[in-house]
C-alpha cells in the first residue's frame, strides 16, 4: 500500500491531541485513542480532535511516563477501517509511514525506512527510523506497508536530520494488555516499580507499593490552573459560555468560531491583549467604497476597530493586561464575537469582499 | 563678577533647537506631579489627576513653560491640546473617559493609497486607530477612567501623539498631492537661518565629496560609510529638517543598518546617490523641509548610559585601527561620527544631551558661528575657547548635581593641544560618568 492509501484509509484513526501546553498525535485501538505521556502532559483531561470529531473533551485513564504512553477513553463514532497492531516483526531497512500533526499541520505523512529495528535507550528498545518527524507527531502511528501498527513515535534527536524513535507495537501491546485486565480508569504506572497505581489508592503522590514520588499524580491533582489576566479571560469566556477548555489553544491563545467568523484571543508576553478576527480578504473591486466603509464604522465602534494587515480585514480589541477589567472586557470580547460574524457578511454579501480560505479546523 | 560669570553673561544668546525630541527641560518636580497624579487616580478624584497629570508632561525653556499643553477645567471637564510637531492633539475628559483625536487630512482629499495606509497603520497601532467622519480623516484615542493610573494616560497620548505627527510627515513626504490639515500651530523657520543652512549643506556635501577623492582607491568601503553616514547623521542633527527629507534620511539610515545582504559598497552607493539628490535641490525645495513645533513626548526611548558607553569604546577601537594603518584621513570624521550618531539613536538623559552638544559645537564651529550661536573653537586659528568650555561643563554638572550626586568630571584631563586630541579625551570623560541618582 502507498503512503497516500494508507493515510486516505486510516485518516479517521489519526487524533490530534491538544492541551494548554502543546499539541500532539494520538490514534485508536480497539476502544482506546493512545498517545505519548509527554503529549498529555500529566493532565486529567485533554482536547481530541478528529477527522470526523470535533474538537471535545476526552479523559485521560491511563498515564505510564516509564513507556511515555497514555490512553484516552473514547466514547465517539468509530471509524469505518480500524488501525491494527502488527503480528510481524520490524527489520531493517523496512519501508515505514508515520502519520501526524507536526507543528499543528494536520494529517502529515512522511515516509521513511527503519534504519535500526531495534536501538537501546535506558532500558526499552526503539525502533530508529529516518521518516521527517517533528513536534507535534508526538504519540502518532508508525506503520508498515500493510498499514499495521509498528510503533508509537515518541522522540526525536533535536536538531540532527531525521533521527527519530518509536516505541515498538510489543509494549504498546503490554500496556493494552494489563490495562485491560483491571477495571480501573484512572491509573498511573509507577516509573519506579513498573506497577499499574489506581489513582485514588495514591496518598501525597506517592506509589503505594514502591514509596517513590509520582510526578504524574501530583501534575493529576493540580490540574491546569491559570493566574492573573490569563484567569481573567477565561473567567470572562466562561460568562459568555464559552467552553474555555475547547476554546483553549495554549496557555495564553484561544478561539472562538462564530458563524463564518474566528477570533482568536491571544495575551502577548509584553503584557499586551489582542483579540482579532480575520475577517474577509480585500476584493478586486470597489476598494475604495470598502476603506471609506471600514473608516467610517470606526467612527461608530467602541471597544474595536478595523485594520488591514496583507490583503486582509481584521476587526480587533486591544488592551494592556494592567487595564483589562471582568465588565468591561466582557461587553468587548461579546461584541467582538458577535461584530465579527456580522460585519464579515456585511462585507461579502455587500460589498464583495472574498470569504477566508482557511484548512480544516485542528 | 569673576571672569567665569563675565563669560557666561556675554555669549549670544542661541535659541536654535539642534536634533530630535522636545529640546526643552521637563518640569522639574515632573516626579512630583507625576505621584501626585497617580494618589488622586487612586482617590479616583479625576479631574485632579488628569490635571497634575499634564502638569507633569510641560516642557520648559529656562523656566519659562512652552504652552505644549494647553488646558481649560470647567464643571469637571476638562478640554485640553497638546502639541507634537505637526500634530495637534485635543481631547476631553469627563469623570468617566477620556477622548482625544488630531485631525489629519480632510476626507474628500484622501487617496485610495492613503486610506489603505491608515488602515494598515490600525493593525499596527495599540491604542489609537483612524476613522474618518464627515470632513476629516483623524486618529483617536478613547480610554476609560476605570483603573486607571497615569502610566496608563501616558503611554496612550504618546502612541497617539508620536503617531500622528509621524503619519502626517510621512504623508506630507509620500501623498504630496494631499493636504494636511489643522497645522496652524506651526510656525515658518527664520528665512535667514534657512539660507545658511541650505549653504552649509551643499558647503559640507562638497567638502565630502573632496573628502572621499583622498580615500585610497581601494579597500575603503568602510571609510566611505563613515563620511556618507556621518553627513546624514550630521544634516538630521544640526539641520533638523522635516518631511520628505526626514522621511527619506531616516529611510537610507535604516535601510543601510538593517540591510544584512547587500554589500558594503552596495550601500555607499545608495548613500552617494542620496547625496547627490540633496545636493540638487533648490532652495525652495530645501525650505519646504522646514518648520517650527512644540514637541510633548521625545520619539526615542531612554537607551541605557551603558550602551553609549560600550558604542564610545568600540569606536575609539577603529580610529585606533585607522591610526595605525595610517588612515589619518578619516579620523576628524569618525569623532564626529561617534557624537552625531550617538544622539540620532541613543535616548539620553539632559547632562549627556548637553555634553555631547558642547562636543557638536566645537567640532562645528563655523556653522554655529554663523548661525549665531556664540562658537567654541576657532577653526582659523585652530584654538579653543577653553574657559568657556570649562565653564559650560562645569554649570552642566551644576545644575544636575542635586539628581545626579555622584555626578563630577576631571576636567584636568581634558586634552586641548589639538582638535583630534581634544575629542579623544571628551569621550574619555564621557564614558567616565556617574548617574548614580540620590
């Protein structure tokens, strides 16, 4: 099978993962997306998305940091051709596809060979391969030509070319394995004593059968928790509804589609708070009557304002954080939102303005 | 009387503003005012605040206030201008907010091109934006009073106030067809100063172009950039010109520090071919580069003493290296590089700006000479007005010495046997200041 088949027939397996602190790959097995520990970033809940899933809540039941690998529960529409683990075994020189979302580019295939089958780091092998991976393909499929599971990929050598590592189907396989076994769903695996912990058994985040302190319980416990403007802002999303998880892209940016619209709010290291709608892009005619339309509106706009950045409209809120209050920031995200969806059809219907082209939602 | 104080009260009086920023002193108990105005902030007495507030940003002339700030108070409101070059701000404040906007060009006037430009200028701006009404188009700043303290009027009115006149040079210099308006306020240059000027450019434009027919024919690529930057820096300096020739000065210093591609001598020959264009311009054209503001907020940010210390040292580096491979040449150049380029980039405080200014006058005499500014040096007879000078460094110190206590210079090490000499030992003692503050 060639990289585009099998990415064309696997496409619904492949998850992107996504949490305050980066983003990640993630595929199903059986019932079960699984991933890398480091993409799930010892949190309770993480943001799934899928070719045929939106962007949802999904729970986080199994975190072992001693194989980096997590799995997610998932409750969603299954996919018409299941991803399966292989029965053969990896050699050298193998032609191999791993699927994943480098650098948030959804859906990338990038193929390569098996360079070494079987390379010791610590003491779990890995198979090194040199198809381009990067950040972002963290916990995505590594398959053979047949389109089996061979591994996880799971690191790179930074900045050497194509030295990447996936953790071999036969521990994932484990992993599933005793997992399986018990019933629990919120277990961490000791790193120490290689036991699978029920989560509520841990007390001040130490392993009950070995005594060593568990990173991951202690990240579980905490939870994300934002401070300051960034606690404001998604105090003041939650007010207007807004899911602030879903809406969340990293710790200081989130997005709100509304309508044809999508802002994205972003609070910038220089203290400065910027939320902004691309809006449509500048047609080829009556230019001139768009620029007097747009001037004008500013005359009327509190709270926002109209700009051109390339060849495209933006409609925009800026603040300092010092100055950023719950009430009025309120009126202006809600108004921004709600401005945003109107104007942008305003300026395609009535004045010709062209819609965004935008890739498919991550 | 001593001699020290007969010297003072006889030398011509200059009024001349030389450079960039506003040329005035702030107020002088500006920290005063200043914390003021945050404690009725904080008392939320507003008009109070926004009222010690302007106190706090007057700027004046041997005490006397140059009216950049203009406010009326009436039944708690207050309406209040300020000025920036070419822009005109005016605002009102109510117990809730505070509105201000500089009117720009009269709508029915502006292009196509204009309007595409305001609007990119929106996405770049943080406070203020453009938006056209009836008549003009103009740029505005809306802020609530709610949390407010006068760090956060402040940086507000500047942006609004930096940018506007910024935009109206810019378009004066771009959209030459397009008319400004609301520039009333500023006043025509003194035709018999601009006639001297317009002679001591093309006086110094020749002078530089019989300076580079002596540079080895050569290897001097690096010399060349000295001489042609050193004039841009020197005309934006002591000539001060607005508009197009501000706009496009600026345009090839930057393009020729930030160009990381084009060679050396690639970049002297656009330095060369904009020299050329200065030189052909007649003196009408040369005059409508010019005119007379009141200035609120200085357009560069305070840079650290350190960063003008560690440019000094690398620069005495090079004219060490010209020295010894026997460039001599290009030495009076680059001690006059070094002040000139020091006060285009570098924000400094009032003691460094008027050292570096005494500096100025002595390694460009005859201009200030003819300008009627009392000179420091005779280029004639190559001498020094030594006393002078001592005395200008020393009320320098003087007047600073209750902000700055630490603050002393060795004058003794003054070196004044020559004019190369001479410079040579002020860096030395430009480098070796005290800002330490009380």
């Amino acid at each position: 099978m060639n990289t585009q088949i099998i990415l064309e027939q696997y496409i619904e397996n492949i998850m992107q993962i996504m949490t305050p602190y980066g983003s990640g790959t993630g595929f199903l097995i059986d019932d079960i997306v699984v991933t890398n520990s480091h993409v799930v970033s010892g949190l309770k809940e993480v943001v799934l998305s899928a070719k045929k899933l939106k962007r949802t809540i999904a729970k986080v039941i199994y975190d072992d940091p001693y194989l980096d690998l997590a799995f997610i529960e998932y409750n969603f529409e299954k996919p018409m051709t299941l991803l399966q683990l292989t029965n053969t075994t990896v050699d050298d020189g193998d032609t191999i596809v791993a699927i994943g979302h480098p650098y948030g580019l959804n859906y990338t295939a990038t193929e390569g060979i098996v360079s070494r089958a079987s390379r010791l780091q610590d003491d779990l092998e890995y198979i090194q391969i040199d198809a381009a991976i990067n950040p972002g393909n963290s916990g995505g499929p590594l398959l053979n030509v047949k389109a089996e599971l061979v591994g996880v990929n799971t690191f790179i050598i930074q900045n050497a070319n194509n030295l990447g590592f996936a953790l071999p189907s036969f521990y994932l396989q484990d992993a599933l394995n005793t997992f399986k076994a018990q019933k629990n769903t919120s277990i961490i695996r000791c790193p120490s004593c290689k036991n699978l912990i029920e989560e509520e058994t841990i007390q001040h985040d130490y392993c009950p059968k070995c005594g060593v302190k568990l990173e991951i319980a202690r990240l579980r416990r905490k939870g994300y928790n934002p401070t300051g403007p960034t606690k404001l802002l998604e105090d003041i999303l939650t007010s207007l509804s807004i899911n602030v998880t879903l809406a969340r892209r990293s710790q200081a940016s989130w997005r709100v589609n509304e309508g044809t619209a999508r802002i994205d709010i972003n609070y910038y290291d220089n203290g400065i708070i910027i939320g902004d709608s691309k809006l449509c892009a500048i047609p080829s005619n009556n230019i001139d009557t768009i620029y007097d339309y747009l001037l004008q509106e500013n005359e009327n706009l509190s709270y926002l304002q109209f700009s051109i950045n390339e060849n495209s409209i933006y409609l925009s809120y800026l603040i300092v954080d010092s100055s950023l209050t719950f009430n009025e920031g309120k009126v202006a995200i809600q108004r921004l939102i709600e401005y945003a969806n109107k104007y942008d059809d305003i300026l395609i219907h009535q004045y010709g303005a062209i819609t965004q082209k935008r890739d498919e939602e991550d | 009387m001593s001699w020290l104080k007969f010297f003072q009260t006889t030398q011509k009086n200059c009024k001349i503003n030389f450079g960039r920023g506003i040329n005035a002193d702030i107020a002088s108990n500006e920290e005063e005012l200043f914390y003021k105005s945050y404690e009725a902030f904080e008392k939320n007495d507003i008009v109070n605040a926004y009222e010690y507030f302007f106190y706090s940003i007057v700027n004046y002339n041997k005490q006397i206030s140059n009216k950049n700030v203009v406010l009326k108070i009436m039944d708690g409101i207050i309406n209040f201008e300020l000025f920036q070059g070419s822009a005109k701000i005016q605002g009102t404040i109510t117990q809730k907010s505070l509105y201000a906007e500089v009117i720009i060009v009269r709508k029915e006037n502006a292009t196509v091109s204009l309007k595409r430009y305001i609007l990119e200028r929106n996405y770049q701006l943080t406070y203020a934006n453009y938006y056209s009404d009836d008549k003009y188009i103009k740029l505005k700043l809306y802020q609530d009073n709610i949390s407010l303290t006068p760090q956060k009027i402040f940086f507000p009115l500047r942006e609004l106030a930096l940018n506007a006149d910024f935009d109206k040079e810019h378009i004066k210099s771009e959209f030459t067809e397009i008319p400004l308006e609301d520039i009333t306020h500023l006043s025509n240059s003194n035709p018999i100063l601009l006639k001297t000027k317009y002679e001591y450019i093309n006086l110094w434009i020749q002078e530089l172009e019989a300076k580079v027919l002596t540079l080895p024919s050569n290897d001097n690529s690096g010399m060349q950039s000295f001489l042609y930057l050193n004039i841009l820096f020197k005309i934006d300096y002591l000539l001060t010109p607005k508009y197009k020739m501000f706009q496009q000065l600026s345009k090839k210093i930057q393009e020729y520090f930030g160009n990381e591609h084009a060679t050396t001598e690639a970049k002297n020959e656009e330095l060369k071919r904009y020299v050329l264009k200065l030189k052909q311009l007649s003196f009408k054209e040369f005059s409508d580069n010019f005119y007379i503001a009141k200035y609120t907020f200085n357009p560069i940010e305070k840079s650290s003493y350190d960063n003008i210390v560690t440019f000094i040292n690398e620069s005495q580096t090079k004219i060490r290296w010209y020295k010894n491979n026997r460039y001599a040449q290009v030495i009076p150049t680059i001690y006059n590089y070094i002040a000139f380029y020091s006060l285009y980039n570098y924000g400094m405080n009032s003691v460094l700006k008027e050292l570096f200014y005494i500096l100025v006058n002595i390694q460009n005499s005859s201009f200030f000479t003819d300008i009627g500014c009392t000179p420091l040096y005779n280029e004639k007879t190559q001498s020094f007005s030594k006393r002078l000078i001592i005395s200008k460094i020393k009320s320098i110190i003087e007047e600073n010495h209750k902000k700055y206590t630490k603050l002393t210079i060795h004058i003794e090490e003054l070196n004044f046997s020559s004019l190369d000499e001479f410079c040579n030992s002020y860096y030395t003692m430009l480098k070796n200041l005290n800002f330490e503050e009380k």
